[in-house]
C-alpha cells in the first residue's frame, strides 16, 4: 500500500490559447467537452480544469457557455469541475468571472484564482492586486476554494497577504504552473522551493508546460502531489504524437503515477483531499 495520500490528476482540457489548427483534438463543443471529460475520468482523472470557446473556437468566460459544459460533463460522469477566472488574456474582471454566477446545480466544484501578474508568452496575464481581491471575493462569495494559480513564488507570498485579510483559508490548495513563457521555468529546483514555500498543511498540484507535462507527473508523485495535464498546456503525447483527446494525457499521467507508487483519487476522495467541503 502506498504511504502516500492517492493522487488528484486534473485535466485542463481546453484552455484559451490552443486552436483546432494546432490540434484537431481540442474539445469545443458542451458535447465534445463531456465526452472527452467522460473519458478523462476512465483514465483516471478526478478533477478537470475547463475553459469555454465560442462555436468559432474564439476563448469566451460566458456564463451560459459555462453551464452548458458542467450540465454536459455531470450527464456523463461524477468528475469534478473546476471553472478558470483567468480566462483569456486581455479579458476584464466582470468576463473573466462568467462562470461564478452559475448556482445551485450548476455550481462549479472549484475556481482557480491567479494572485499576480506575468509575464506570459509575449504577453501579459495581468492581474493587480485590487483584481486578485475582487476575483478571491466573487469565489468567497460563491462558497468555493479557490485553487490558487502560482506562475512564480511571490504568487504564494500573496496567498499569504490573502489570508490575513480573510479572503481565502488556509491550508489552502495550489498550483504551480511552470514552463510559461517569460515566468518561472519547469525545473525540478523550481517544485522543491515552491513546495517548501507554501503554508503548512497546503495540497499542491503542479502543471508544467508543453513537452514538461509528463516528466513533471512523475516528480510530483514522488514527491506527494498532485499533477494537471491535459490539451491546455501540452498537445503532444510524445515527440511529434498528437495526443488524440485530453483522456490520452490522462492515461499517460495515470501510468506514470501508478508507476512511482501512486493510487490515484476518485472524485469523492479528491474532495476531501483538497478540502472543497
Ligand atoms: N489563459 C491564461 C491567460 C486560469 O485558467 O485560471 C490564464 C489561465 C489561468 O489559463
Ligand atoms: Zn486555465
């Protein structure tokens, strides 16, 4: 038996950067969404990670969109749903928090909250301090915890600040996003530091970007985290392998885990593992 707790894997399915002309197995619609999702959860996933696109493929936080995939993936399979705030970049408060009007049934399991700014790519993920308090708020307000997106290490400092001023509890759970553009890179030295850093108590996930994905499962299961693959971040399989859908990352990610000694959370016990009450 593992001395370790079983391991959350979360699929980030879509995102707002990829297009169908990179991958022609980025999921779009409600219907592709829950299917790829439905699949996700067979491979061993426990969570997914979701953005919308319009029919046209174009990124959009629109509420109804929103709903219709969480209606779409809870028809098909009991995988929590985790909505983005960080939408697409340039985005405004107001859109980028769509999907935190969705109530009642159609309330999302988690939101994640970004606490700073980056640099991203050749662009900025802008996000102020007052943004990042009126964001944890709209989440607060929602009766969500937030998975807190760290793109680099002052991110935690500014969990810190947060909860001092009662916007989020600690422990808390993180992400530590690596291997973006112009941020903190996907090195092992990175995981262990921020690891280190974050309140005691804390779960983490780490998301490491493009051909980083599935070296970085087998560090966090060595490690005693949890670990975010999917088409979002990384579109390839292997080396020039187009994986076929989000479930194929997945499966991957499963492998690896089960691989390093790890059993791997049911949605119930990713519940209680990362606290979401
Ligand atoms: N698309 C990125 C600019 C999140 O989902 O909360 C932001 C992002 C973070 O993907
Ligand atoms: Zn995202």
């Amino acid at each position: 038996m593992s001395a370790q707790a079983p391991m959350v894997i979360t699929a980030a399915m879509i995102g707002a950067e990829v297009t169908r002309e990179m991958t022609p197995h980025l999921p779009i619609t409600p219907e592709e969404i829950a299917e790829d999702a439905a699949k996700c959860r067979e491979a061993g996933a426990a969570m997914v990670h979701i953005h919308a696109r319009k029919a046209d493929g174009s990124p959009s936080q629109d509420t109804e969109l929103f709903r219709a995939a969480i209606r779409a993936i809870r028809k098909k399979c009991d995988i929590l749903v985790q909505v983005s705030t960080g939408g697409a970049v340039g985005m405004e408060v107001d859109e980028r928090c769509g999907p935190l009007k969705l109530t009642g049934a159609d309330r999302p399991d988690m939101a994640t909250l970004t606490t700073g700014t980056v640099n991203f790519g050749n662009d900025v993920f802008w996000n102020s301090r007052p943004l990042v308090r009126e964001i944890a708020t709209r989440i607060k307000a929602l009766g969500l915890k937030p998975e807190i997106e760290c793109f680099d290490a002052g991110m935690i400092d500014e969990a810190f600040a947060l909860e001092k001023e009662g916007l989020i509890t600690f422990p808390a759970h993180f992400d530590f996003v690596l291997g973006v553009g112009g941020a903190l890179a996907a090195r092992p030295e990175a995981l262990d530091f921020l690891r280190s850093y974050v309140p005691a108590g804390s779960s983490w996930t780490c998301a490491a970007m493009g051909r980083h994905q599935l070296p970085f499962v087998t560090l966090s299961a060595e490690r005693g985290g949890n670990a975010r693959v999917g088409l979002e971040d990384n579109i390839y399989l292997s080396k020039g392998v187009l994986a076929k859908g989000n479930y194929e990352l997945v499966a991957e990610a499963a492998k690896r885990a089960k691989a390093a000694g790890r059993e791997l959370a049911t949605p119930q016990q990713a519940r209680e593992l990362l606290r979401l009450g």
